[in-house]
C-alpha cells in the first residue's frame, strides 16, 4: 500500500489533556492539506514534528461529544450521592 502525502498546520493550540513521556495528548485546530481547520485530538511530540493516530471533529461534532460527556459525567454525579 503506497504512503499517501500529507500537509498540516495547528492553527490554534487549545491545550495539552495529558502527557506520557515525549508525547502529549492535544485538543487543537489543525488545517490538513490546506483545508478549513477542524478539531483535532491526537497525540504529538513535544516538536509536533511527530503524530500519532488521531480523530478530527467538526465544531458540531465537539458540541455533540461535549453534550454525551457532561451526560455521562452527570449521571455518575448521581450515583455517588
């Protein structure tokens, strides 16, 4: 299977949600190929030179991950009173 070229670039760094070692586990917006940036969770270097697999959302799609989070938070919250 042939390695397909890619660009990227953060356009914006929201912040670090964990680290282990030289990789950190990121919440940013990052342009692949020279498109609209999306969110983007992923682990990286401290260079961000290297990438490790990852998921893309659209602002909708993060909305949508908060909302099943805080429900599943909210539920747990419950269950502890």
């Amino acid at each position: 299977m042939a390695t397909k070229d890619f660009t990227y670039e953060i356009t914006e760094e929201i912040g670090v949600i964990s680290t282990s070692g030289a990789w950190a586990l990121e919440l940013n917006k990052v342009s692949w190929n020279k498109k609209a940036p999306t969110f983007d969770l992923r682990k990286w270097t401290d260079d961000h030179e290297k990438m490790g697999k990852g998921v893309t959302m659209s602002e909708t799609e993060l909305r949508a991950l908060r909302d099943l989070i805080d429900e599943y938070l909210s539920e747990g919250d419950e269950e502890d009173a």
